[in-house]
C-alpha cells in the first residue's frame, strides 16, 4: 500500500483542459516511476520464460510433468522473493520519510 499523497489525491481538471488517451509506452513509463518493481518483475517474467522454453528442449528425459512441477516452484520461490523485496523496499522507503 503507497502513501504518497499524490498517487491517492483526485486530479482537478479545469473546463479549458482536454482528455488525452494514454498510450501504453507513456502508461509503461508512469507505473514505473510510481512502483519501480514492475519493469523488475517483467524481465524477470521475460528471463524466466526464455529459460523455460530452452530447458524444456534439452530436458534429457525427464518426463514433462515433472519438469513442469519443478518450474512451478522456481517461478513460486521467484515470486515471493519479489514480493518479500517490495515489502522489504518500501519498508525502507517509508522509515526514511519519517526520519526526514
């Protein structure tokens, strides 16, 4: 959960002011600056799937369903140590405001 004020503060528009559809790229760059985890967790998603898919080829017998198992929970382990490190981060993040 963020505190910053501005992310939960309603933005005022005036009657001059024109609606402007966000691109993805634009919509990309804001959400990155607003949690910086989630570039972070779209390549490790990226990395993750490139590895999968090569080690699926040269899986040397190992039976499919095992292999799937077994990428299961590297993707789980890959998941709560991401979540464990935003915790972490903002954790630290808001100590440091409260300091200042």
């Amino acid at each position: 959960m963020m505190s910053d004020s501005k992310v939960n503060s309603p933005v005022e528009f005036s009657a001059g002011d024109i609606y402007r559809q966000e691109t993805p790229t634009e919509k990309f760059a804001r959400k990155s600056k607003q949690d910086p985890f989630v570039p972070i967790g779209i390549a490790g998603l990226a990395v993750s799937l490139g590895y999968g898919a090569y080690a699926y080829r040269s899986r040397r017998g190992m039976s499919t369903s095992i292999y799937l198992m077994r990428l299961r929970v590297i993707a789980q382990t890959a998941v709560v140590g991401a979540m464990i490190c935003g915790v972490g981060y903002s954790l630290v993040s808001s100590t440091l405001k409260k300091d200042e």
